[in-house]
C-alpha cells in the first residue's frame, strides 16, 4: 500500500479504528501546541504538555506550552499505565526523584492523563506541571481528561480532514464502487430497517425488502450465516458492540460487507435496537468511509451544517445529546429545528465563526427540552460550519456545589471566627446577620432571650442596601403588638425550627400590627426560617432567615448549615453566661483576698485591681498595705507565678507570710523579704513570686523639713514609678532588682532609699500594666512615665483610673494590681480628699 504525503501512513486504517494518522506527524502538531496552552491554563499551571504516543514512548509530534522540561519518562508513563498518573512532590516520591528534571528544581508537580483512542489504547498523553510541589485535586484529574477527550475528537478530525484532500480522488473512485449503509435491528419485533445504499449493497430494490432478518439472511453466503448470527447474539448479550465481516451473494456477483453496530438498550438494561453501518469492503474504500466510520465511534458529538445553516451530518453522540434522530435532523434548518437557540450565545458564536473565519470555542446552556449546559467548537470550512460539543452538566453542577460548600464553609467559618473574637456574645450574635446573608438568606433578624423569657430583637441586614433601613425599622417594632398566635413565638416553647417555605409575607403579614406589617409587605419575603439558639436545654434566642421569590426555599444543605450556624452562637451565648457566673464568683474570691489599704496621717492610699478578660480564673497578683509597730507604713506589690486556682492560694500563703513577718519583726523591706523567702523554703510553699515592699518613714527632723523617706526593696519586679510634685516622672529602679522569690534564700538582699517631699505620688504596680505580646518591658514603663505625666495634678482615684484606662487593652490578657500613695502637705488638718482616717483601733503605736 502507498503512503500518504500528509500523514506517512498507508491508506488503510488500522484495526479497531484508532487514531493513528494522527499517531504518525513527523512534527509537532498545532492543535497539540493549542491544547497544552489551554490545560496550563485551565489547572494554572506553569507548563502543559500534549504528546503522542507509540507503544508506551513520546513521538516527538505535540505541544508545549511554558516550561520545556524533560518529562519523556513521566509521559510514557502515563502512557504505559493508561490511566491517570498524579504526583503530587517530584522530589518526595522515589520513582521519580533521580530524574534530572526534578533534581534541578524544575519539575516539582506533575499531572497527566492518557488520550485513548477508539480501540481503548494510549495514542497520547496530555499534562500538566509546575516547578513547586501542588496537590492535585479530583476536579483538576476531571478537566484534564474532558480536555484530553475533546483533543482525541478534535484530532481525529484534523487528521481525517488532511487526509481527506490526498484522497479525493480515490473517494470518488469508492463512491462507485460501494459506500456505507446504515441499519437498525429492531430487537422486539424482529423488523430490519435499512437505508438506500444498504438496500443497494445487499442488492435488493426497495420494494423486493420486506423488513425481515429471514430476507437479509438469504442473500448471506450460508457459510458466513452462523458466524454472524453469533455476532449479533454475541452484542445483544454482552458489551453491546457489533464487529463482523461477512459476504453477500449480490446478483452481480459475490461481494465483502464490514458491520459495526451498538446494541440500545432502555434505562432497565433491556436490548431495545441494533444500530449500525455497513460498508462494501470488496473494493478498498476511500477517505469518505473512513471519516464516516470514525465520526461515529468519536467520543465528542459532531455535526455539520451548510452555508444555510442546514443540517448536513450528524452522529450518533450527537443523536444522543440532541435527542433526535438523524433523518429528523439531516436536511432541516437549524434555527427551525431548535427555535430557542436564536439571539443566545450559540447564534452569536456560530454567526462570528461563520462572518470572521476564525474557529469559536464556548460553553453555554440551551433551556428544556434539552435543558443542559454544552461545550462547544465550531469551525469555519469551504462548505459551511462543523461543530463538536461535549454535555458538561455534570462537571458544571459539581462545580456549583463545591462553590457552594465553599461558601458554607466559609461562612461557618467566619461565624465561628466572630463569636470567637469577643466575650461579648451579645453583640456577635447581634452580628450574625452580616454572615448569613445573603449565602442563606435575602434578609434576617437575630432575637435574644433574656433570663426572665423576653424576647429582644438586636440586629438585622438585608443583602440590597436600598432595604437594609427598611430591615432595621421592622426589627425595631416587630416585637411590639405581636400576636401570641406568630410562628415566632410558636417556636419558643418547644424549642423547635419552624419554616413557612411559601407565601410568607400573606401568613405573616395576619400576626403583625401596624407599622411592622406595612414594613413586611415592603421587604415582600416568599420563604421565613426561624431557628433556635439553644445550648444546654436553654433557649437563647432566634435566628429568622427571610428570602425573596427568587431565591426560592432553603434546599437540605443550606438548611443543615443555618441549624449549624443556630447552634454555634447558641453555644457562645450559653458560654458566655456561664462565663459571666464564674467570673463574678472568681472575681469575689480574689477580691476577698485583698484587704482595703490603711491611710494614717497625711497619707492617701489608692488600690486597684482588674482581673484578665481571657479566662475565668483568678490570679497571683496582690497589694497590701498596712502598718507596723513603730508607725511605718509598708506598701507591698506581688505577683505568684500562674493564673489558676493554685496560684491564688500560694498569693494567700505569701501575703499573709509577708504581712506577719513584717509586722511581728519590724523590719526593714529587705529584711522581710529575706525572712519571707527563708520562711517558703521552710514551709514548703512551692511557688516562685516577686515582690516590691517599700517602707513610708518619717522622724521629727524629716517632718520639720516636710519630707517623708521612702526605703524599699525589689525582688524582681517592675520598679516603682515617683511622680514628682513638680510633675516629673522617674522610675525608682535603685541598682539592680534583687532575685525574685523561692529560688535561692541565699542570697542577700539590699534596701534602696529615697527622700521624698510631700505631694510626692508613689505607685506600685504588677507586670500585666506595662507588659504585652510583642512589646518589651523597657518600652511598656516608658508608655506609664509618659502616662502619668500626662495625668500630673489629677486627684488619686482619677490618676489611677486614667492610669487602667490609658494603657489597658478592652480584655486585658493578664491581671494588674495597682498601689497609689500621695504624701499630702503636713501644714495642716488631714484633706478630706485622703478619706478617712483609717489605722487599727488597737495598734501600739508609739504615743498611744
């Protein structure tokens, strides 16, 4: 046989009718360059490859498109394994870790499917790549091969069309001598249908065939009758195919006819049809049969059309997808036949193919009785205009509903996000409706119960800004006038959802008094959700969804995300009560730990304490303030290492440790630290604490002066801060802090001193006022000196309130104790801003 220039194969096909003329292009064919342009595109990624195979090996005839990497071996392969081959990270995987490409870094990723043609066997190879390791995923395994499909359609034709210009003279030469037939087995009846040329082949004139297998049968050589008997048993019982070659005894002699036929069976699996061609193999046919033969066993569906927009070929897939049969179709306009494609995207598609000679490629949805969504190419030729199509209904509602369990998810994300954010459930909940509209809702309305069962509506929002104050002023006065009948307070006692999916502005609209009615009727909801906030068998409020008539009603997996969302902040609001409970308690125990502050003399003192809003727990920080026997006033400062109940009670130990070693031994500050550490060593109390215990002294000379000295001494805590009367501010930081607590009673421990004048301010404090996250200690004192310079002249309580206020975050993440004494001038009766007088009755003090 004779090759031909345009492919480099002999002129007659290979078996099983694969797609080998394309298998055999010298050199890289430009649908191959296109399509891998198009996978890069469509996976995003950095490169894409389309190669053909031979017998497991690239040939050499494909298209690249970015990154040219040697990917030889991955590509056979794919080819070889005939099925898809996923890698995920190159350098990971051990098969293919020593290959240059990824050794170098520039294959991290890899992604192929195998183009199979009709016979069932690898002709190509279709993939994709990037440099970084990606996780493919089964949508991305889905399009490769939708494209790898449509690529094996779109080469076959390229090829057969190449083909079909060397071979037009022979084609005519065919014609004359046989062409193919056509025809259907109707498998209930028995009766036999065939075509012109079919009549023609067998030798029968129209009105000689009675329809009947008996008449087909005896123009069949006897020979030949079991065989293909058994063929066409063979089909009906098993995969449906028909492939037999048998021969005729026509009345101008004997000739050889090849069938192929597809058995049609019904939606139970019961054979209805055989459905088939046949063509006279006696004389080798030409280029028209083999396009014929190879359109109908095509993957894609195909048809052509004149320059009049007439049908001029259909196959079978097209048959199929268009649901009309060839003789209904061929010769008919297809602007008559499918009226509901005019003015739409395949009217302007066809037409710019047509008008501009270019090829078009688009998706697009033709409404019932078709009623599906197609990918579509058309191409311009000589005679009119050839189209393909694929139905991508199935890819494309699996697209919908991973977009849309994309926005579920990250709308139950950013709720969880939102309640999660604040302690103040209220008002997340409140903000509920910014999340869920309008991914399941058009509008909604959050309500609150309260303790004593009332309801409140506290927030609101509608997806059209133009309605949202609408929305506002319905949640404001929908409560008032409700009647006790309304879904609304139905839902309450059994704490159960409850759904109008229509007509609800008509049954809601009979429940509500005016102006909420009117302003109902104005938001026009088709559908009304109202779903529980419940947790722990509580009811605490609800969430009432409302859409429009063209959302339609909630289907099943909005409906079981909204519960999702329901319960979510149902649970932050019971949580949030329970935290509430046991701060307060927490709260009261810690506070009951620390005692009111003494203020003898001239002396003002100030304490303050705010516990961390991140957890209910209470603390080891604590103040102290008191006096000793000979009359000097010692204020204290500490902080026991932890955040639980644990380090409340060592706090306790150590206070109550510091306060009875102070007063029983009188002591100098640093003596009773030393003594106090001494005393935890001994009684075991394990926990680690610093401390600053500063001494207030004053003898007759220092009053003649009017000063008041301050001796103190650290145990590795923050320093004190002196606001001067002149509205300076230094830190009292002496040398070096002595070390903190329960390590090591060894050590020695000094005492640092200050002459302070009277109206003189001295504040103690523990580490969560200066310190946070990401800023150091040196640069939180700082913020406090330049805070309460700022303050300079304010009375104590507002100095220490400004103080908390200034420099604490909303829900400050550590505890903070505070002590503030100012030395008020001695030259007169004790200010009534100092407060009372308030010393022990019974201390002997000296003078007493």
């Amino acid at each position: 046989m004779q090759a031909t220039p345009a492919t480099g194969r002999d002129a007659d096909p290979p078996a099983g009718g694969s797609v080998a003329p394309v298998l055999r292009a010298p050199a890289p064919h430009p649908a191959l360059q296109r399509l891998a342009t198009l996978a890069a595109r469509a996976l995003s990624a950095a490169s894409g490859r389309a190669e053909l195979t031979r017998d497991g090996a690239p040939t050499g005839a494909g298209g690249a498109a970015g990154l040219q990497a040697p990917v030889e071996e991955l590509l056979s392969a794919t080819a070889r394994a005939g099925e898809p081959l996923v890698v995920a990270g190159a350098r990971a995987d051990a098969r293919w870790a020593d290959l240059p490409a990824v050794a170098s870094g520039v294959l991290g990723a890899y992604l192929g499917v195998p183009m199979t043609g009709t016979d069932g066997r690898a002709v190509g190879v279709l993939a994709v790549f990037d440099p970084l390791p990606r996780c493919w995923s089964r949508s991305d395994v889905e399009l490769l091969q939708d494209l790898a499909a449509v690529a094996v359609g779109e080469l076959q034709l390229s090829a057969l069309s190449v083909q079909h210009e060397a071979d037009r003279v022979r084609w005519r030469m065919g014609v004359a001598a046989g062409g193919v037939g056509s025809f259907e087995l109707d498998l209930l009846t028995g009766l036999l249908t065939w075509d012109e040329r079919m009549l023609e082949m067998v030798g029968y004139a129209a009105a000689e065939f009675d329809g009947s297998v008996e008449a087909f049968e005896a123009r069949v050589h006897p020979d030949d009758v079991p065989r293909l008997r058994e063929a066409v048993a063979a089909a009906v019982a098993g995969d449906g195919l028909l492939d037999v070659e048998y021969r005729v005894l026509h009345p101008a002699g004997t000739r050889w006819v090849k069938a192929r036929g597809q058995v049609v069976r019904d939606a139970a699996g019961t054979p209805l049809r055989l459905v088939g061609a046949s063509y006279d193999t006696t004389v080798e046919r030409g280029s028209d049969a083999r396009v014929a033969r190879v359109l109908e066993t095509m993957p894609a569906a195909f048809y052509s059309l004149d320059r009049e927009w007439r049908f001029t070929y259909v196959n079978a897939q097209a048959e199929r997808l268009l649901g009309r049969r060839r003789e209904d179709l061929l010769g008919g306009v297809l602007w008559e036949l499918f009226p509901d494609a005019a003015g739409t995207a395949f009217e302007r598609e066809y037409r710019r193919a047509a008008a501009t000679g270019e090829p078009v490629t688009f998706e697009a949805h033709y409404p019932p009785p078709l009623d599906g969504w197609y990918e579509l190419r058309a191409w311009p030729d000589p005679d009119g205009l050839s189209v393909y199509f694929l139905d991508v209904g199935a890819r494309r509602a699996a697209q919908r509903e991973a977009e849309a369990t994309a926005r579920r998810l990250e709308l139950l994300a950013g709720v969880s996000a939102e309640l999660s954010s604040t302690l103040d459930a209220r008002e997340a909940v409140a903000r509920l409706a910014r999340h869920v509209v309008p991914v399941l809702g058009t509008w909604c309305v959050v309500t609150l119960v309260d303790d004593t069962g009332a309801l409140g509506d506290v927030g609101s929002w509608h997806g059209d800004p133009a309605l949202r104050g609408v929305a506002e002023q319905y949640r404001r006065v929908r409560l008032e006038g409700l009647h006790p009948d309304s879904p609304l307070l139905r839902a309450l006692p059994q704490q159960q959802a409850v759904a109008i999916p229509a007509g609800a502005t008509q049954r809601l609209s009979g429940v509500l008094a005016e102006p909420a009615r009117s302003l109902l009727q104005r938001l026009a909801p088709e559908s009304t959700y109202m779903l529980p906030l419940r947790a722990r068998g509580r009811l605490l409020g609800l969430l009432t969804l409302y859409r429009d008539a063209a959302a339609g009603p909630l289907d099943e997996a909005d409906r079981r995300t909204a519960e999702q969302v329901a319960d979510r902040a149902g649970l932050a609001l019971d949580n949030a009560r329970l935290y509430a409970q046991q701060q307060h308690v927490a709260e009261g125990l810690q506070r009951s730990l620390l005692t009111a502050p003494v203020e003898p003399d001239h002396l003002e003192v100030r304490v303050r304490y705010r516990p961390a809003a991140r957890a209910v727990q209470v603390g080891g920080d604590w103040y102290d303030s008191f006096l000793q026997p000979d009359g000097g006033t010692v204020l204290v400062i500490g902080d026991v290492m932890g955040h639980d109940v644990d380090a409340a009670a060592a706090m306790s130990q150590v206070r109550s440790l510091l306060r009875g070693i102070a007063y029983s031994s009188g002591g100098s500050p640093a003596a009773v630290l030393s003594t106090l550490d001494a005393t935890m060593r001994g009684l075991a109390v394990a926990t680690t604490a610093t401390a600053v215990v500063a001494r207030l002294e004053q003898g007759p000379a220092d009053a003649e002066r009017g000063v008041t000295r301050l001796r103190w001494s650290n145990a590795g805590h923050p320093p004190p801060v002196l606001l001067r009367p002149d509205g300076s501010v230094v830190e009292l930081d002496g040398e070096e802090p002595d070390l903190l607590l329960g390590i090591d009673p060894q050590v020695p421990r000094r005492d640092e001193r200050a002459e302070l004048a009277r109206g003189s301010t001295v504040l103690l404090f523990t580490d969560g006022l200066v310190e946070r996250r990401g800023q150091d200690l040196d640069e939180g004192l700082a913020r406090l000196r330049s805070v309460v310079a700022e303050l300079a002249g304010a009375d104590l309580d507002d100095l220490c309130d400004g103080i908390l206020d200034r420099l604490l975050p909303p829900e400050p993440e550590d505890d903070v104790a505070l002590v503030a004494v100012h030395l008020h001038p001695q030259d007169g009766p004790r200010p009534a801003v100092a407060g009372p007088h308030r010393v022990p009755e019974d201390l002997p003090l000296p003078g007493r």
